[in-house]
C-alpha cells in the first residue's frame, strides 16, 4: 500500500493522461461510437436482403429480354 502512496501522484497523471488523449473511453461514449457506427453503415450500405430480391429481379429481366430477342429473331 505504501508504493501506492508513493507514486500516487504519478499514476494520477498517467490516469489523465490517457483519459485526455482518449485511449480509455467510459462504456457511455463507447455506446454512443456505436450507435454512430451503425447509422453510418445503414445509410451507405444495402442489406443482403436487398441485394438478394434486386438480384433476382435482374435475372428476371434478363428472362424477359432473352424471350423477346428470340421472338424477334423467329420472325
């Protein structure tokens, strides 16, 4: 305990430190990093949903370009 006593002031220092130059971050600014993180990702990303349902929508239409293109080639 005496060692602690000691260098109190030094550990003091370090602890202000890291808190100033944000290497320790509270669980509040954590969460509020996160919440930052998933709105930026939802904004500039598509779901694998979508982009499932817009693939399918594509072949669908490459389908009905294929048909009408043999149509016209019959005749």
């Amino acid at each position: 305990m005496e060692n602690f006593i000691n260098y109190s002031p030094v550990i003091i220092v370090v602890l202000v430190f890291l808190i100033q130059q944000k290497i320790v971050v509270t669980p509040e600014q954590l969460e509020k990093k996160h919440r930052e993180i998933l709105n930026d990702i939802e904004n500039r990303f598509v779901t694998r949903n979508s982009y499932e349902d817009l693939k399918s929508q594509f072949a669908e239409i490459k389908d009905k370009i294929d048909k009408i293109y043999d149509c016209l080639i019959i005749r």
